[in-house]
C-alpha cells in the first residue's frame, strides 16, 4: 500500500531558529540518502503564507512504519518537538478510491450508508 510521512509545523521556536535550520539540513540529507536508495521519494516541503509547513515524502506503508524503530528517526521526532511549534506527523495511505470504498463499507457495516 502506498502512504505518506507528513510533518507540519507552524514555526521555529524563537532563539532556536539556528538549530531548526540546522535541522532542516540534517532531515532532509537522511531522507534524500533513502530516496537515493528507492526507499521514500525525495523530500518535499510547503510553506504556505498562513504560517502552516508541511514536508512529506510516500514510499511504502510497511517501509515508512519501518522507519519509526530507527533510532535516527527518533532523535528527529524528538528534536522536531524542541525546534517547531505546533509539530505533528502522520503516516497516512495514499489513495482517494481505497479511503472511500473504507469509508463506506465500514458505513455500511454499522448501518449508517
């Protein structure tokens, strides 16, 4: 199954913008070394104008889980909480068709569709 990892924040915390640029550097190098191994896509980063950025790359389902038994991948969910306000993660699966027929039968089932 395809999915994505998703990060979102809403800012660096203020007087620890050198060590979240840092650390912009330093997660993109580990996630870009992956997609170079065909493991995740490249990184990718959105900042919108509202404040709200997002950074993502897909893979596989079972590969991206994978990835949170990584010690390296947790030292940066950790150091994310210290460097960016407002930070959550996701893994999500990719697709609109399979969420919806997800949706439905499980509607279905409870009797509500």
């Amino acid at each position: 199954m395809k999915a994505a990892f998703v990060a979102t924040w809403s800012t660096l915390v203020p007087g620890r913008e050198k060590k979240g640029i840092e650390f912009y550097r330093e997660i993109t190098d580990f996630f870009a070394k992956l997609a170079t191994e065909g493991k995740v896509t490249e990184p990718e980063f959105l900042f919108g104008p509202a404040g709200l950025r997002i950074f993502f790359v897909k893979g596989d389902y079972e590969a991206l889980v994978g990835l949170l038994t990584l010690p390296k991948f947790q030292e940066f969910i950790f150091t994310s909480s210290f460097v960016a306000e407002d930070f959550q993660y996701v893994i999500t699966p990719l697709g609109t068709e399979e969420f919806i027929h997800g949706y439905e039968e499980v509607g279905a089932k409870l009797g509500f569709i």
